[in-house]
C-alpha cells in the first residue's frame, strides 16, 4: 500500500517566488462522488496520470497512482470529470533537505495559493519558511476534490 503523509498551509506573499527552482502546469479533473476514495485524471505537459486516494482528513492518506495514456486522459476530462476542472501552476521551492510544491490556482479557484510538503513519517521536522501561514492540512476545503465541488471562489469566508 502507498501512504502519502503531506502537510498543507496557506502561503502570506510572494516572497517564496525568489527560490522557486521549478514549475509545471497541471489540469485536473474528478470521475466519482466520493466516500471512501477520490479518483483523478491528471495532465502535466505531455504526460497523464489517473491517481486514486482514499477520503481521510489529515496528514496521512493511502494513494495510489498510475500512468495512462495522455489523449485518454484529454477524453477523461472533456467527457467525464465533473466541473470546474482543477488548474494550477505548481512550482518547486527547496528549504533545507525539503521540497514545497506551491500550487498558484487559476479558473474557479483563483486567488487560493496553498503550499504542500510531503513527509517521510508524520512526526517528522522540517523547517517552516517566513513566507509559510496558516496550516489547513485538516481542513477538508482545501483538498482539490472539494474545490472540484465548492470552488474558491464561491467562499463566504
């Protein structure tokens, strides 16, 4: 079985944009109403991957992830995604032996900048840039497959 550990928390400015080593851009799209797992086609540049995780809430997820061809997973979104599809820049930025994925949203979800950083055990150390803010990795608005549902924009916080 795969387990991600992954925390996530909002970003307070731009001052990550100075270290960012790396950048790619992603579409994404959900096929299922989830209970017990969330199922997504993902495309980046000329690749695409179907990604299947289980709906926990917190740091630890099981997630599982497979490559499949990129013109059925172009089908995959046109035809059976519900909307609005995901889309974001995410960008690289190091900090000590880390890597944080900031993902920029766009569409529906523009204005939401999340940073994300993977963890090889959940009680594991890393150091917390100054640009870091709030940490909402247990907060269930903020996983893409709710943003696929109630997008940024449509918040009345």
């Amino acid at each position: 079985m795969a387990l991600e550990i992954e925390r996530k928390f909002l970003v307070l400015d731009d001052r990550w944009r100075d270290s960012v080593r790396e950048s790619a851009y992603f579409r994404q799209g959900y096929l299922n109403n989830e209970i017990h797992c969330s199922v997504r086609v993902r495309i980046c540049d000329d690749r695409a991957w179907l990604n299947i995780k289980s709906v926990t809430i917190g740091a630890q997820r099981q997630e599982f992830e497979y490559e499949i061809p990129v013109n059925d997973a172009h089908t995959m979104l046109s035809t059976l995604s519900r909307r609005p599809l995901i889309e974001k820049t995410r960008y690289f930025v190091d900090a000590g032996p880390h890597t944080w994925e900031i993902d920029v949203f766009e569409g529906d979800n523009a204005g939401l900048v999340v940073a994300e950083i993977e963890l090889e055990n959940p009680d594991e150390t890393f150091e917390k840039p100054d640009w870091l803010g709030e940490e909402v990795t247990y907060d269930p608005r903020y996983y893409n497959t709710s943003l696929s549902t109630t997008p940024y924009k449509s918040w009345q916080d």
